[in-house]
C-alpha cells in the first residue's frame, strides 16, 4: 500500500535470515517493465495467512512487547535480589533497544562483553551499562550472561561455552524469557 501510494511497486522480495527473519524487498516505479516474481505472492500469502492484515495482529504483538520487558525485568529484579551477577554478551543495537525500552540502567545488568575493540571502553547509549572485552567475562564469573544478538544465540554459546565451567547460564529476552 505504501509503495502504490508513492507510484512504485514492489517486483520481487526475499526472505533472509538476517535478525532472526526479514525481508529484502525490490520496488520499481510502478510504470517500469519488471515483471513481477512469484515471491511477492508467496510472501503475502503468508502474511494473510499470519493474520498480518488484521489490526488484531498488532495489537497482540503489543502484548507481547510488553510480557517480553515484564519478564525481562522480574528475571533482573530478581536476580538483583539473590545476589547473582548478571552481564551481557553483544553490545548490539537490538540489546540496547531492549535495555531502553524496560528502562533499565547500569547495575542491573553489570556489563556488555562485545568483541569490537571500537566499542569497548565505552558504555551503551541511555543505560550506561560499560562495553568490555569478552575477557572480563571469565575475570569476573557473572551467574548470568544475557545474549543481545539473540538472533546468533547458538554461536554465541558455543564461543563462551567455557563459562559452564563456573556455572554460568545463558540467558535471552527474546521472543521469550529462556535461561539455558
């Protein structure tokens, strides 16, 4: 609709996996002579089939906005409360995203551990939470270690899976609270 509205036209689109699942979509000047692929068919065929058309779709995803920050903060909160140490791994923007969308500020979450030396020695925008090398993970033993690129959780654990070895636990926030 809103390419229609600005005299394009989408003409082919793919599925990528980039951030757990998005889309590359073509657009053209809706007069051009593209022939429209089978994949854009595909694709909205697919979004009417999950609903996508319906403002029913949306508003249920606010509610699942808001469980993932009400889990997200009672998971800290409480491990706050016990005593645990809790960092993060991947000082990437959806982390930060999440951080400031619950509104949470340095102490809750210890550090963020990212490989990027241009980011270490710094501190994420809004929380404050300091970046340090991944090194500081096994300096400092944290209980918990939260994985901001939930989307690559999988490699993530396996490059740390040495943290095991002092009975750390991996944590993600998204698309639900799962401690692993």
């Amino acid at each position: 609709q809103i390419m229609q509205a600005t005299g394009l036209k989408v003409f082919d689109v793919e599925e990528i996996p980039t951030h757990g699942g998005s889309l590359r979509v073509y657009v053209t000047h809706a007069d051009a002579n593209h022939a429209t692929t089978d994949n854009v068919a595909a694709v909205l065929a697919k979004e009417t089939a999950a609903g996508m058309l319906s403002l029913a779709f949306y508003t249920g995803f606010q509610n699942k906005v808001d469980q993932v920050r009400l889990d997200f903060m009672h998971f800290l909160t409480t491990a706050r409360k016990e005593g645990k140490r809790v960092a993060a791994y991947g000082a990437a923007a959806k982390g930060n995203t999440l951080l400031n969308y619950c509104g949470i500020k340095a102490g809750l979450i210890d550090f963020v551990c990212d490989l990027s030396p241009h980011k270490q020695g710094k501190f994420l925008p809004g929380s404050h939470v300091p970046i340090l090398p991944p090194a500081a993970l096994a300096e400092q033993k944290p209980d918990y270690i939260v994985i901001f690129p939930w989307n690559i959780r999988n490699e993530i654990e396996k490059q740390l899976s040495d943290c095991r070895a002092w009975g750390g636990k991996f944590v993600v926030a998204v698309p639900k609270l799962e401690i692993f």
